[in-house]
C-alpha cells in the first residue's frame, strides 16, 4: 500500500513535472511567419532570444505564401507573430481576419497613428516597423537635371524604351500604382500606365537591384526602386557595386505635391497564435530604439518609432537628410489594388 502510494505520488510529481515543463516550453518559443528577406535580420532575432531566452522558430516565405499559408492553417495555425513587407499586403489581411487585434501602450505610443492599423474596441490588428521609399534612378550620363522629378513624368514619350521597372504585380508597385490611383484617379492612372509601359526599355524581369543595375550597364536611362536596395549598393565594399554606384543619380519623386511614395514593412499577431505574450512582447521589441537603429542600420530602411533619430549614412546622403513622404491611407491603397491589378491587365503591364 504504501509503495504504491509512493509510486503514483512519484507518478504524480513526473506528470506535474513535465506539464511544467511542457508549460515553460511554451512560455519560451515564439513562432514567426516573416516575409523579411533580409539577412541582417538574424542579428534582430537573435538579440530578442539573448534578452528574454524566448527561442524563435522562423518560416520564411513571401508575403503572398504567408497568408496563404495562414488561410490553409485556419485555426491550427502555429504562427505566433507575421512580418509581412507591404502595406497594402497588411491591410488585406487585417481584412481577411488573420490577425488578432491587440492593446499594447508601447507600440501606441512608439508608432505614429498613420503607420499602424485603426484601432478598434479589440485593439490595433498591426503596426508599422520600418518605412522604405519608392524612388526614381537614373543614368548621370544620359540625364538632365529636372528630367523627370515626379512619377507621372516616367510616362513622358521622351523616355521611350528607356524605363526599367519590376512586374506591375509585385506588391511594391502595385501599392504605388494604388496610391497613384488615389491621387491621379483611375482614368489617369490607367493612361499613365499605358506610358509606362510605351517606355520600357524592356519587359519586367528582375527585383529592383535588377533595374539598378541595368540603368547602370546602359540598357534603360531610369528606373524604379526601393530606397534599400540602393542604400545597400552604396555601402557595398565590392568594386562592382562600387562602379554601379558611379553612375547612378537618385530623385525623391514628387517633392512639390504629395511627397515620395513610402511602403511599410510590418508586424502583427497572429490571429490563432499560441504565444500571444512572447508575441505582443517581440513587436514591442521591434518598435524599441535598438530594433529600429537595426532597422536603419541593418536593412537601411526608415525607423518609424517616435524619437528614434536616423543614424545611416547612405540614407541621409541620398535623401539629403530631410525629404517629403506621402500621407495616405493605407487601406485606400489596399482597396485599389484591384482596380490597378484591372488596369495592369488591360494596358499589358506584365
Ligand atoms: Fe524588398
């Protein structure tokens, strides 16, 4: 009787044990769904895992993938925190219901109202972390000052067969175009559209550094890009980077209307996440002055945090320090995006 006793207490304590166990497991895992493709990143997680001995599991995909992935899931679902790189992308999904709104004094007060979801009864469904701008670049030795200092100056005929630009469906374009949309209408949009594609040099291929680099070797006069990308030629150490560079002359388009077309890159909670707390916790961190100096720093992209200053001297010399960025919803360019896809087809913007 009283061995036995003293097995099913042992036997007691071992399950009490590993539920415990089981329990801190938990309590020390965060499971990340990012659409960041930037290799820099690893030291952001790696300092989040250091300070709170949270380990993070990380699954990598597109944005597209990710919420696919999330849709297939439903509530099975392992992802705690989603990092998605496009604004419109966010709001799309914050639509569709894959986050879970969440209160968080921090991130109020770190991130600027028009940079993170509206608020609801529930909460905030994500925030912005880091800003990048949709820049015009073009070849020094083909150009003249003024040639073209907004987007709706890239359809001008004189640039025929000289533009260099991405798919129209990437997310990235297809927010500019949504933003477009919004400021020019959809019948300007569409005929500038229809110049865009009149002037390319040759049919989309590539991401942005592709655009660059062909405006460099001579085979398009300008092109479109993230500001990262070039940001992250301009502090290359390789001579062919270097020489890129050389050549390369950079417009912050649209500085006397409505200011350079800024994307977000950003985070929010899962809607059926696990880990809510470790969750709520690492977007907390990302909005904290050292996650955005990484930020700046890593990725060379905008901090968006109240109060962080901007410490990157590629930024601060392509932009001069100072420039003027849009001001728009990001839900009206989620909600245009359909619109734009219409008008990509029609025109033949591939
Ligand atoms: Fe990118």
């Amino acid at each position: 009787m009283n061995r036995r006793k003293t097995f099913s207490n042992i036997l007691a304590g071992l399950t009490g044990l590993a539920l415990a166990c089981s329990a801190l497991a938990q309590d020390k895992v965060l499971n990340i769904y990012s659409a960041r493709h930037y290799p820099t990143d690893e030291a952001l997680y790696g300092d989040f895992t250091k300070a709170t001995g949270i380990q993070i599991r990380r699954v990598d995909a597109d944005d597209a993938g990710i919420l696919a992935r999330l849709r297939a899931e439903g509530t099975a679902s392992p992802a705690d925190v989603i990092l998605l790189v496009d604004a419109a992308r966010l709001w799309r999904a914050e639509v569709d219901g894959l986050f879970r709104p969440i209160k968080s004094s921090a991130l109020e007060n770190a991130i600027p109202a028009q940079l993170r979801a509206k608020a609801s009864a529930e909460g905030t469904a994500w925030f912005g972390l880091s800003t990048r701008a949709r820049l015009i670049v073009f070849n020094k030795s083909r150009w003249n000052a003024g040639d073209a200092d907004t987007y709706e100056k890239l359809a001008d005929p004189k640039f025929k067969a000289q533009l260099c630009i991405r798919s129209g469906s990437h997310p990235y374009n297809l927010s500019l175009f949504g933003a477009m949309t919004e400021h020019l209408g959809p019948a300007k949009t569409e005929a500038w559209l229809k110049g865009l594609v009149a002037n390319m040099g040759r049919s989309p291929k590539g991401g942005d550094t592709d655009q660059i680099k062909a405006v460099a070797a001579g085979e398009c006069t300008v092109a479109v890009s993230n500001s990262y990308y070039l940001a992250r030629l301009m502090r290359s150490d390789s001579a062919a980077d270097k020489a890129v560079v050389e050549k390369i002359g950079v417009v912050f388009p649209n500085q006397a209307s409505w200011g350079t077309h800024m994307n977000i890159a950003g985070g929010a909670v899962a809607r059926h996440a696990k880990n809510v707390d470790n969750a709520v916790r690492f977007l907390e961190y990302l909005a904290s002055p050292s996650a955005q100096n990484h930020f700046a720093n890593g990725n060379n992209e905008w901090p968006v945090a109240k109060g962080v200053s901007l410490d990157n001297p590629a930024l601060k010399a392509m932009s001069g320090g100072s420039f003027k960025s849009e001001l728009i919803a990001t839900s009206i360019v989620g909600m245009n995006q359909v619109k734009v896809q219409q008008m990509l087809d029609r025109v033949g913007f591939k």
